[in-house]
C-alpha cells in the first residue's frame, strides 16, 4: 500500500460508498460558488488564482461540517483535480524539449531531483515530518498547487494531514506570487541575458501562469524561453510522480511495510501522457487547446476551493512557523540552483 498511486488499490479493497447524483449537489454548489468568487477577485485586483481561492475556500471550510456537502467536495478534490491534469496535457508537445536543448533540459531534471532531495533531507533540522518536506519540495520542483494536490494524492493524508496539506499550499502559492515579483528584478540585477533570465525564471518559480507571466515581465524572448523551460517541468510531473511513488515504497518496505509498485498507472496520468502525445503528433487547433487551458485552469481551481473547504481551522491554526519551513528550502535551492544553472548557459 506504501506505493500505492493515489489511494486506487485502497479503493479496490474498501470501495467508496455510492451516492446519488443528488447527493454530489450540495458540495459541488457550494464549490462552485467559491471558485467563481475567486476568479473575480483574482480578475478585478490581479491577485493570484489560487490563492484566492485558498482564501476563500479556509473562509467557507464551516461548511464541510454538514455531511450533505461531503461527496461533493471529495468529488470536487479528488476527481476534478485528475481530470484537469489529463487536460494539462494539451500544453505538452515534444518539440519543446527539442527547443529547449540537451543541456538545459538535463540541468532542469537535476534542479529538480536536487530540490526534492535538499528538502527532505533538511526536515529532520526543522523537526519535521519527511513526508510533509517531500510534498513541499515537490510541489515546488514539479508544477506548484496542482502538482502539490497530486503528490497529497500520492502521499495520503495519513502521512500528511490536511491541515498541513493546506499550509503547504497556501505557502507555495504566496511564495510563488512573491518569486513572480522579485525573479525578474534579480535577474537585471545579475544582468542574465534573455535566454538565461527566460531559464531562471522557468525552472524556479511553481506555478505555470506566473512562471510565464514572470518571464514576460522582464522581456519578450525570456518569456518565451521561461514558457518552454516551465512547461518541461510540467511534462515531468508523470516520471517525478513515479520516483516518487518507488521512493516512498522502498521506504515503507525498509521500515517493515509492504511494498506493492502498481503494474498500471493511474488512469489521470495516462491520460496526461495520451493528450501530450497527441499534440506532439497532431497539432490540436487552437480554440481546442484553448478551451482544454481554461478547462484544466478552472477545474484546478475546484480542486484547491475543495480541499481548502475541507481543512479544518482549528488545526491550521496550530502549526507554528516551523511548518513553512520546507516551503522556504524548496523554494531557496529551486532559485540557487537555477541561478547557477543559467549562468552556466
């Protein structure tokens, strides 16, 4: 069970109740309702979506104590975030990795590998939890939320509970919003030429929309190399995924456990993978790949509003600064690392 890819052989085992549709309603309303809520407030104040919607998410998280929101929102958490990543896939081809070269491309798996490796081995200096250290650094290596939401799935909420799964994202997210700021700022500092500005900008920052937007802000060219490099590390979020998964069995294994590697992938990352390798082979045309952009953006969206929902305050409010520890290692080796890596460009 160790390496089971999100909770799918548990589910064999111990089989979800069923619901009624009319059952998934309330949670999903009230999901709903939240996110659009978000969106307006990232729209009019041009704040970060997914911050909004953690916030107000954590303000509605009163309703998740009425059981007929439940099956909504697990199915909001759970389902929606699978499918948004099989619809991440349409912004994947293979002539991305041909654009961003031999070297970068080796020097990005290594950024990323390095941070995940540097943040879990400093938790144990912070007393913390490895687990929680390995949800921070790779949500910050991989894709920030949407990749920490997968790893949850991966990790379980028996090694990570949801408290500090929602401190987790709420620190990747402002410290995304942050490093959006001041990544481009730094860069003219450093004087980076475009390509290792657009390099920078890419591998460190976690989310997708301020990694690009960041490039953008300090040229044209570095946006689109920051769009490419940014979007590797998107396209790695199946193979991390895995390693993962293996590194979390031999260590249940090493500690007495069972260790059960899955024959099959799940069926989200097949279809991240399927979708990729469709758009390398035919061109998706635009409105298409648009509308999958904007489907994977708002079913994302549900899934944090979800699981922010599900949090409880009361334990929110118990963790102490040490618990945004791993958040800021992750997230000062992702910015060394790459800095050192584009100036080596």
């Amino acid at each position: 069970m160790a390496a089971d890819l999100y909770g799918e052989m548990q589910l064999e085992v111990h089989p979800p109740a069923r619901h009624r549709w009319r059952d998934y309603l309330p949670g999903i309303l009230v999901t709903g309702i939240a996110a659009l809520a978000a969106a307006w407030l990232a729209d009019h104040y041009a704040a970060p979506l997914v911050l909004m919607g953690l916030l107000i998410g954590l303000s509605m998280s009163f309703l998740s104590q009425d059981k007929r929101t439940h099956a909504g929102l697990d199915l909001m958490s759970q389902t929606a975030l699978r499918i948004g990543i099989v619809l991440v896939g349409a912004r994947i081809t293979a002539q991305q990795f041909a654009e961003l070269g031999p070297l970068p491309f080796a020097l990005l798996i290594l950024i990323m590998l390095a941070v995940i490796i540097v943040t879990v081995a400093s938790a144990r200096l912070f007393r913390q939890d490895s687990h929680a250290a390995l949800l921070a650094g790779g949500a910050t290596a991989i894709c920030g939320a949407s990749a920490a939401l997968a790893l949850y799935s991966l990790i379980g909420d028996k090694r990570v509970d949801q408290a500090r799964f929602t401190m987790t994202l709420v620190g990747i997210t402002v410290a995304s919003a942050l490093a959006m700021s001041a990544y481009p700022v730094l860069a003219a500092e450093f004087g980076l030429t475009d390509a290792q500005a657009g390099f920078l900008i890419g591998a460190s920052i976690h989310d997708v929309a301020q990694a690009i937007g960041g490039g953008f802000s300090f040229s044209p060219e570095a946006g689109e190399v920051a769009t490419i490099v940014k979007l590797a590390r998107v396209a790695l979020l199946a193979p991390m995924l895995m390693l993962i998964a293996m590194w979390i069995g031999q260590a249940a294994d090493g500690e007495g456990g069972k260790m059960r590697i899955p024959l099959r992938l799940p069926w989200f990352i097949t279809g991240f993978l399927a979708v990729a390798a469709v758009n390398s082979l035919i061109a998706i045309p635009a409105p298409i790949q648009n509308a999958a952009n904007s489907g994977a953006q708002a079913l994302l969206l549900l899934a944090v509003v979800a699981t922010a929902m599900k949090a409880q305050l009361a334990l929110l409010l118990d963790q102490g600064w040490r618990s945004f520890a791993p958040i800021i290692v992750a997230t000062l080796t992702s910015f060394l690392l790459s800095l050192a890596a584009a100036l080596s460009l």
